[in-house]
C-alpha cells in the first residue's frame, strides 16, 4: 500500500530556538510533544542527582513523612538542590495538608487544585487529584468547578485576583465570604484558605521556573505533553535576537555579552554597591523617587503585551472560572493605579505573622521559618567566586517582585535593582511571577550563564517566597481591614 506524504501548510510550526509550538494565522490544534526525560526540562538529570546534597535516605524519609505523593517525585529532587529550604518547605506544606487545622483535608487538596489551575499547571493538579482520589470521598467534584459545593465555588473570586492582581483584594471581598448563611467561611477557615492559594500559586512559578517535568505513570505510558499555541514565538524577550519574517527570532545574537564577562561585571557593581552604601546614604526622598522610577520602568520589562493564545489544558481548565483574567501591571500608563503598599504600615513581621498564626495557630511559625530560610540560604559563592557576600543579591531579587506587585520598603534604595539585574534577568523574574506557565527554557538559559543550575533554583525559591508573602500581605491585610 502507498503513502502519499502530507505536504499541505500546517496551521503552526516549531520555534527554531526554544521548540516551541508558533501559530500561523489558522486557528492552531492541540499538538503533542514528547516529555525530556528527568526531573526537570531545564536541569541536566546527572546535574541534579551529583549537585544534591540531600542524602538519598534522608530525601526518602522526607517525602514519605511530608511529600503529598509520598515520594521523592520532581518537585522534590530539584528542590533538593537546597535540602536545608527542602525540609523547612516540607514541614510548611505537610501542616498545611494533614495536620489538624479549621478545613477538612479533602477541601485543602482541592483548594491547591483551584490555586494550581489559574496557572494551568498540571503538574500540580494531578498531583491533588491523585490525592483526592485517594480519599476516595467526594469524586464528583473532580468532574469541575461547578460540581464544587458553593462553598467552595465563592472561593473563585479571591483566588483568581490573589493569582493574578492582589492588590484588588478588599475587606468587602473578605465581608462576602464570611457574611452570614448557608454558604459563610469562618475566619480561622478563610484563612487557611488563603494560605492554600497563596502557597500553590506561587508553587506553580517554582514548577514552571524550574522546568519540573511532569511525573511519567502507567497511565500515561506514551509520555507526551500538551504544548501552547501562540500567535508568535516569545522566546527573544529575554534577550536582544533579531525577529526574522516568520517570527522567529534568529539564532544569532550580535548584542549578547560573554558569559565570563557579566558574571565580572556583576561582581564589580556589587563591590561599588558595597562601598557608595559606605560612603553616601539616600534620601528618604531620593529613595522614593528611585522606587517609583523601578516600578514604572517594570512595565517596560517583557512579557506584558504577550499576543500568545495560551490554551487552557483539559486536565485543569475544569477547575477555573473566568479564564480571561489574568495579570495587568500595578502601575499602569494613564491610568488611576492603586496606591503604594507601604511595607512599614503593614509587614509581614509586624502584622502579617501574628494574625495568621492567631486565627490558624502555628502556620504563622512555619511560613515565617520558609520565608527566613530562602532569604538567608547563601553558600558564600557566586558562580566560580568563592568568599561572596550574596545578601544584596538575594535582597534585590526579593524586593524587585514585591515592586512590581506595588509594595515599598522604606529602607531600601531601589537603586540597587537596576544595577543587579540585567534585563533578561527581569524578563525571566517577571514571567515567573506574574504569567509562570508562559516560562521558557530560552529565558531561563538566557540570564547568569556562567552560574550554576543549583543557583538559578536559589533564585526561584526566592521568587516564590517572595511572591507567596506578597498575597499574603494583601490578603490579609484586607482580613485586618475587615476585623476592625
């Protein structure tokens, strides 16, 4: 029997650079795509294994006593990279997920489920599901939202902006839910709640930064992903390519810095840093000037006019209402912005950590030893570097997300931003943070190329502290508002 080969236009084609699927302009089709093998699409498999230094044993005990798989699965081994924040996380999510607590431990899987498909990340929601149908009680819900209680079903509004735009949340959204009837929240339940969403949004901008590679089962033996149309290939925001006719950024990039390089430049403009801090101090003044001059020039950095038709995927689309909303800059050109959150009216410290640990007793411990644990890990080296002084750093990433989500620390000089990261570096930290299942392997090889695999997963834990406190702060702030 002959086979005629199908030379006919295809409605997309692959990116030449970072593989992925390009819509023409005929509405795209659902494709498919091998898996890479290992835990993550970014990580060489032998890098994570030799780069660990979690014991295996130690790695096993922990998944087993903490893990919702009960396992060591992918998201376990590449935050294994840093086993001293791995167990701290642990600790945090298995309290969250099996402890005693106001909500019942079938709602808090589906609650992650809920978090976890605003971002379709499905890693995540299979992970839930998987353990919702372990519980083997209410399976009717897994057919969708709208087989949820309504209960369950109010939790959508705050979900999808805490996701998306946290700082729209008010004390009204909070007075809705908590109002008498049928259908009212406790406040010690909403926030366990709020809890839940916070911590498996911002797990979704780990999964995706980090490449996680989605865990290979009997019933999925063919090993194959959904993958997303888009408009046009993304891949160059993160760097200076030129776009070719199709689309397509080309290979070449005459603007790109030797990798040896930028690493000696950012060591040089963290020594000056070092020494203007020592030698001249800002203004309060000057300091608020240069933090509004970050948060604007945020709008500039990539990702936000993004012209992708980002296909829901069918294992998570089921679980999200009002798909169209999705992230808009805090500060936006011409418009009336929200005001500044200003960190010293209302920190986590200060106010954040007593009310959530008063109405959800010892949570507010844990996430407060998580958020520590990110923010002071350092192994005194840079790349190659031994002896480095990486507090700046980790304080710059840190600070830049809580920037562009519109809150302000008093006592820092914004300057340092613009002087620590590059701009692929911003691109990358945006599109984590704001849109993660839009994350490329092109943007993640595209910043710190001479720096260690085990170091960019530093960056994405610090990213994911960072944005999880953000909606916290904001929730529960409207929480105070609504309290008083």
């Amino acid at each position: 029997m002959s086979v005629t080969a199908d030379f006919s236009p295809k409605p997309f084609h692959f990116c030449n650079i970072c593989q992925k699927v390009i819509r023409k302009k005929e509405k795209g089709v659902s494709v498919q795509r091998p898996f890479s093998s290992g835990p993550s699409a970014f990580i060489p498999e032998d890098e994570v294994v030799e780069a660990s230094q979690v014991d295996p044993q130690t790695e096993q005990l922990l998944a087993e006593a903490y893990s919702p798989s009960g396992c060591v699965d992918h998201l376990t081994q590449v935050m294994g990279l840093h086993p001293h924040y791995l167990e701290s996380f642990l600790r945090s999510q298995f309290y969250l997920l099996r402890m005693d607590g106001p909500l019942p431990l079938h709602c808090r899987h589906y609650i992650a489920i809920m978090a976890a498909a605003r971002h379709q990340c499905s890693f995540l929601v299979s992970l839930h599901v998987r353990e919702f149908y372990r519980m083997g009680v209410c399976l009717d819900w897994l057919k969708g939202l709208q087989y949820a209680p309504q209960r369950l079903r109010n939790l959508n509004e705050i979900n999808k902006i805490l996701a998306h735009r946290p700082w729209l949340i008010t004390k009204e959204h909070i007075q809705n839910l908590v109002k008498t009837g049928e259908h009212s929240w406790s406040l010690a339940e909403l926030v366990h709640a709020v809890v839940l969403l916070a911590h498996f949004h911002a797990l979704a901008s780990f999964v995706f930064g980090s490449g996680i590679n989605p865990q290979v089962d009997a019933q999925n033996a063919n090993a194959f992903q959904p993958v997303y149309i888009s408009n046009c290939c993304t891949c160059d925001l993160a760097s200076d390519h030129h776009v070719e006719r199709d689309g397509c950024p080309s290979s070449t990039s005459p603007g790109a810095t030797d990798s040896v390089s930028e690493l000696e430049a950012l060591m040089d403009r963290m020594k000056r840093l070092q020494e203007d801090r020592e030698e001249d101090e800002a203004s309060q003044e000057e300091m608020a000037t240069r933090f509004e001059k970050e948060k604007k020039e945020s709008l500039l950095v990539g990702s936000g006019d993004f012209e992708d038709e980002v296909m829901p995927t069918s294992r998570g689309s089921r679980f999200v209402e009002d798909a169209t909303f999705g992230y808009q800059d805090f500060a936006r050109h011409g418009e009336d912005n929200p005001p500044t959150f200003r960190a010293q009216d209302y920190s986590w410290e200060d106010h954040g950590f007593s009310l959530v640990n008063r109405l959800y007793s010892d949570i507010g411990l844990l996430l407060d030893d998580k958020f520590r644990t990110a923010c002071d890990l350092t192994y005194y080296s840079l790349a190659s570097h031994e002896d480095v002084d990486t507090t700046m750093l980790r304080r710059a990433l840190f600070n830049y997300v809580h920037c562009m989500y519109g809150i302000r620390y008093d006592d820092y000089d914004y300057g340092e931003v613009n002087q620590l990261l590059e701009r692929s570096l911003k691109v990358y930290i945006k599109t984590v943070t704001c849109y993660p299942e839009r994350t490329t392997r092109r943007m993640y090889d595209s910043y710190w190329r001479q720096f260690h695999h085990s170091e960019k997963v530093h960056v994405n834990l610090l990213l994911m502290e960072a944005r999880m406190q953000a909606e916290l702060l904001y929730a529960l702030r409207a929480i105070t508002r609504y309290m008083t």
